[in-house]
C-alpha cells in the first residue's frame, strides 16, 4: 500500500510518502495501524476533522475498504501548492 502525506501531515509525519504492507481493511484501522508507529504518528491523527482521506484519488471516509495496492493519501481540507 502506497501512503501518500501532504500539508502538515507530512510535517508532522516527516515524510512525504511510504510503503506498507498494514494489517487494515478499511480506512478507520489503518489509521490505528499508523498511530501505534510513534508519536508523530500518533500526533498528525490526534484530531480526525482535521484530516481528509482520499483512497485511489477519490475522497474517501474511515469505512472505505483497502487493498494491498491501493494508494492512500492524507491532507488537510485545504491544501495550497
């Protein structure tokens, strides 16, 4: 799985984008998957209304299901350039 992080996510994150392999099915336990990799982690998803979730480019919510070559990305609702 491709994980994409944009804005301050990937500040907080400190990268840009990685590969996975987590044991998530849907969006919802990816995330939990992603908290317990550290504190940066666990910071950039303290608050989920301040994060959007796109799933093979198209928006997606905590439910959306996953697969092992699905790309994810995540952004604040407003991304400049």
């Amino acid at each position: 799985m491709n994980l994409l992080y944009f804005a301050w996510v990937r500040q907080k994150i400190g990268k840009s984008e990685e590969q996975l392999t987590p044991p998530a099915k849907d969006v919802a336990s990816l995330i939990a998957h992603l908290k317990n990799l550290g504190p940066n982690y666990t910071e950039a998803f303290a608050d989920l209304s301040r994060i959007r979730i796109a799933v093979n480019q198209c928006h997606a919510g905590l439910d959306a299901s996953l697969g092992p070559d699905d790309e994810v990305a995540f952004f604040p609702p407003v991304t400049g350039g």
